[in-house]
C-alpha cells in the first residue's frame, strides 16, 4: 500500500494514542512520508514546512484508525445459518466482499482481520488493496474455516450431495486436520479459523455447549499451522471448547463466551487475546424477532451475551486482552455497522471508552502481529489516523456515524471522510 509524500499536521482536537492513557487535550500528530513523527502535546509539536497538509480536527478527537479484529468480508445479508454458504455465484460474492471492504474503511477500520471467508476471497481481497487497486483495511486472510463432520458448520445432510468447498474443510480426526492445515497454507492465509464449539444458532445438535472438534484435531491443526508460521483461532463458546482451545495453543479465542476461573488461568497464563463479539448477540435478540427467529435461538443469544459480557469484564480485570470486532455482515448486524460493538462495550459491559478504544486499536493490531506498524500514534508508526468531529470519550457512539469523520488516513493518505469527498468534488 503506498504512503503519502510530505507532511501533515493533524491539529486542533484532544488526542488519543490507544495505549490506553489519558487524552491529551490539545494534541498534534505530524507525519512525514506516511509515518508518524510526533504525536503529543501541541505546545511540543516539531516546526514544519509552511507547505505541509494540514488538517484541521476542528476541537474534535484524533485517534489511531480501527481495527476489526473478526471481520466477514463475504457475508452479506445472512439471515439464517444456511446462508453463510455459497448464496451467490464466487464471482459475485468476491464483487460484495470489495464493497464490504471499501465500507469498513469509510468506516475509519483501517485494518482488519478476517474471521473466515467464502473461497479464499479474503487473501486476493488482501492482496488488491495492498497494491491500491481497491480501498480498504490492511488486512490478514483467513480463508475456508474447519470444523468436525455434523458440528456447527456442517448442516447438509448426505442425501443432499451438497459439498462445503467454498466455506468449510470439514475433517475427521487429527490426520484430516493436518491434511486441512496444509491446504490453507498453500493457499497463502495468515490464520486458521476453527470450530471448536457450536452456538445458539444451531439448537438441536450444536449448541453453545456442544464440542465440534476434538482436543486432538484441535492440537493437529495448531502443530500443523504453527510448523508453517500460521496462527490459529477458533469460535470457542462451550466452557470445555475454550480450555481444549487454550491447552492446544490457540493463538487467539473467538468469543470465549463460558468462562470459569479455570479457563480465566490459562488464558492469563498464555495471555492470549479474545474477541468477543457481543453486538451481534445483542442484535440478534433485539431483532430475532423481525425474522422469525426461534424462540430457543433468541434465548440461547441471551444467554451467550449475559455469559460473554461476565467473561469480558473477568479478562479486563485479570489483565488480559480484549479485540473488537465481530461478525458483521448478517441481515441484523449489517456491514456498516462495525463501531457499534464499541457502543455495546461502553454503554453494556462497563468498558471505559478508552478501554474499548485501546482494544479496538492496539489489541487489534497485537492480534495481527502488526504492533510495530500501526495500532497506537507514536512515532516511526504508519500513519494510519481518524480525525473525528466530536469528543468520542464523552460519546462513544459517535464513531457510528461516518459522516462524523473528518478525515481516515492510511499511511498519511486521506482516503475517506469528509475531506476525502470534499478533496474529490474539487478534482
Ligand atoms: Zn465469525
């Protein structure tokens, strides 16, 4: 991805680093060739060039891009399990992936991790907004998820004669979770996304307390993936699925719904981050309703985000780390919609608005393994910045609303915000 030429001076707002400390009230990041050289106090702001960009944050916030730490880009209007396959022809769905994309930035989510994607959509998706063809968050692929044949992701039954090729490797046994391993690594991912666990969306045979893979798959595809430098993460739901999860040597946990104080241990013991994902619980609850969901569903979601939201708080005041992010991209909790899971843990949870901001921003570039690029504004880091018109620490919700941006840069490069639409009508 290019960077910008030159300087820019971002002034005029309270300044957010995402490392967790206090604002600072009049803050100053100057970056030059795309990266950040001072991010501080105004009154401490290097002297530059009369020539230099400069943006104007207007008494609102300055604060690093976001990151989306479970990001779906081929989901699209999902309104029941069945839709998370193959809806669409692939070449159609990889269309809605680069809208889905180039939304999340708009959205001020310069980057993004992928949770599973249809096909291997999300690594070329990756690779054509790392060369600018298309806009978009920097992003790490995930690929076709695994699971165990008859767990959460594998509903057709055999007469059917549907496979799942673009959406799951189902496996049985360790063996088929190697042979699934080192497929994906062939085909270029970053992660392994599994299923350890089933969820409320699926009642009668995988629930939120069913296990759908075993401790030996699970620690097969983490020895196969680790051997060829591949993370591993899971949707970890079921009490049993996050400690076999954590014992295996999962690099990350998807949700980590039913956690005990066991599971707290390990989890601090390898401090290994977790994604919660609440909105899209809450969403469900709120508008399961609306499309005929099943009672037995709705009440499974409420019992996923009251245990989810303990499990949050526990690791927050263990010390552990949280990511934001979160399965956007279902009829409920569409696209567009990402930064309201920082509302949720705001307003829902207890998370202070600098907590939630730090687990949005640096938590989700630690995920990526991308902590020296960007994540927090500090010096020698890329200068991946939103320029927000409003004070989000005494709203957090205003970073909903898009046309609140002033400006998303990436690498220094204003690419979307009011400054981008207004840079755009005068070329
Ligand atoms: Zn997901």
């Amino acid at each position: 991805m290019k960077t910008a030429t030159g300087t820019t001076i971002i002034s005029h707002g309270q300044l957010i680093d995402g490392t967790g400390a206090a604002a600072v009230r009049d803050g100053v990041v100057a970056a030059r060739d795309g990266r950040i050289e001072y991010a501080g106090p105004a009154a401490g702001a290097p002297r530059v060039e009369p020539d230099a960009k400069r943006i104007d944050a207007r008494g609102g916030t300055i604060m690093p891009g976001l990151v989306e730490a479970h990001f779906h880009p081929t989901y699209f209007d999902v309104a029941n399990l069945e839709d998370l396959d193959i809806k669409y022809p692939v070449e159609y769905v990889t269309l809605l992936a680069g809208t889905n994309a180039a939304l999340a930035l708009e959205c001020g989510y310069t980057a993004a991790r992928s949770g599973g994607s249809l096909f291997n959509i999300d690594f070329w998706l990756k690779k054509a907004i790392e060369e600018d063809l298309l806009p978009g968050p920097r992003m790490a692929a995930s690929g076709r998820e695994i699971c165990g044949v008859g767990g959460l992701m594998d509903w057709n039954p055999d007469f059917r004669k549907l496979g799942m090729e673009g959406l799951v490797l189902l496996i049985n046994g360790p063996d088929e979770g190697r042979r699934a391993v080192r497929k994906l690594v062939k085909d270029g991912v970053e992660w392994v996304k599994t299923y350890p666990t089933g969820d409320a969306a699926a009642p009668d045979t995988n629930d939120h307390h069913t296990l759908c893979m075993t401790f030996e798959e699970m620690h097969a595809v983490v020895a196969e993936a680790h051997n060829h430098k591949l993370k591993v993460t899971g949707h970890c739901r079921a009490n049993e699925g996050i400690k076999n999860a954590l014992r295996a040597g999962y690099d990350t946990l998807e949700h980590g719904t039913f956690m005990d104080a066991e599971a707290l241990d390990l989890l601090l013991a390898r401090n290994t981050p977790v994604v919660p994902a609440l909105q899209f619980e809450y969403a469900s609850i709120v508008h399961g309703p609306e499309f005929n969901m099943p009672q037995k569903v709705i009440d499974g979601h409420q019992e996923t985000l009251d245990a989810g939201a303990e499990s949050a708080r526990m690791i927050l005041q263990a010390g552990g780390r949280l990511g934001m992010g979160g399965d956007y991209g279902f009829a409920w909790n569409p696209h567009g919609t990402y930064a309201k899971e920082l509302t949720f843990f705001v307003r829902h949870v207890g998370f202070s608005p600098l907590e939630t901001i730090r687990a949005a921003t640096q938590t989700g570039a630690e995920i990526m393994g991308r902590q020296a690029e960007f994540g927090t504004l500090e010096r020698g880091k890329l200068a991946d910045v939103l320029v927000v018109d409003g004070d989000v620490l005494a709203d957090i919700s205003v970073l909903e609303d898009r046309g609140r941006l002033i400006a998303v840069l990436q690498g220094g490069i204003v690419k979307a915000g009011r400054l981008a639409r207004s840079e755009a009508a005068r070329s």
